[in-house]
C-alpha cells in the first residue's frame, strides 16, 4: 500500500514540475515575442539622430525655432523628435498613467527610467511626474487622436548652447496641452537632446 501511495506522490510531483517549466518556457517566449515586435528606445533615439526621414510631422513655427537654434541637431532630428513624442509617446502615457497616482507615476518613471530618458529626456522623477500630471489634465480620451500642433513664435528664447520653447499640442475633444521644450546643442548617444517638460 505505501509503495503504491508513494508511487502516486512522485507522479504528482513529476506532473508539477513539468507544469512548472511549461508555464516558464510559455512566459519566456511570450517575453521575446514582445521585445522583437517592439522598437527598443535606444533604436528609436538612433533613428532620431540618424538622417533617415519617413515624413513626419513639423509643428506650425518650426522655421522661426530652427533659425534660432544652433547645434548639431539638423531640423529633420526635431522633427522626427516632436513627431514621435506627439504621436506616439503622450498618447501612450494618457493611455497607461491615466489614473496613477504620485507614488504610481514614480514607481512607473523608476522601472522605465532609461526609456524615458531616450523618449523625452527626462532623467528624475519630480519632472516625470510634473509631465504626467499636465497629461492627465489636458488629454482625458479614450480615442487619443492628434489635431495640431504649434510653437507660439514669442516662447523661443536662446541660451548659449540651448534653446527652449513651447510645443502646444491639440488632441480631438481634450485640452491643449503645453509642453515646455529645451533643445540642446549637441546630439547625445544615449539620452533625448530635446527634454520635454
């Protein structure tokens, strides 16, 4: 009878751990399925800095920015920049951080602190959050949807090696929003040259 009972018990166990690998090896190729169908943000800064150009979207006063700037940014760079960030990246936070709180938006900006640093150049929390916080009141859509966008000519201002201005950017049924920009001179590997705040 015991041999019978512990012969059960080890098929049991056996049974487990296989459901256990099985459940791993299903999560691992979940997880490198995800990461190939994604564009790393290291990726999307190098296509930012590169020359290649799939006709994004200038803001209205872009002319009057870049005649401002000097650096070694081109103004295909900006473009691709503003483009991205506007289509892509607030749309993004509005749908993920909608409802997160100060401690939530922190702990998202510390798990994903090198992303945001490529997508937006930010690289500390009370900034992030500043950010966020502008998102949730300004983009409140369930179907974010881009109308416009604009620098007003009399928020440029130069100083020495950065730029800055206002992005204001207009999505279907929500507020403007504005988003405090600094443009620095120099292209940098691993970090956004444009902060957005």
């Amino acid at each position: 009878m015991k041999s019978k009972k512990q012969h059960n018990k080890k098929i049991l166990i056996i049974i487990c751990l296989l459901s256990i690998l099985l459940v791993i090896c299903v999560g691992i190729l979940i997880y490198y399925s995800f990461i190939n169908t994604t564009i790393s943000p290291q990726k999307q800064l190098e296509y930012i800095n590169g020359e290649e150009w799939q006709d994004e979207l200038y803001p209205d006063g872009m002319p009057a920015l870049f005649r401002n700037y000097s650096g070694s940014l081109t103004c295909q760079n900006i473009g691709k920049s503003f483009d991205y960030v506007v289509n892509i990246i607030i749309p993004q936070y509005a749908k993920i951080l909608t409802n997160f709180n100060q401690t939530q938006i922190e702990e998202y900006f510390e798990t994903n602190k090198e992303m945001i640093r490529c997508d937006i150049g930010i690289t500390n929390k009370e900034d992030f959050y500043n950010l966020i916080k502008k998102v949730q009141i300004s983009v409140k859509s369930d179907n974010i949807e881009f109308e416009k966008f604009y620098i007003p000519l009399d928020s440029i201002t130069k100083h020495s090696n950065i730029t800055k201005a206002e992005l204001h950017v207009k999505y279907k049924d929500c507020d403007e929003l504005v988003l405090n920009i600094r443009i620095n001179g120099t292209k940098i590997s691993n970090l956004s040259s444009i902060q957005y705040k």
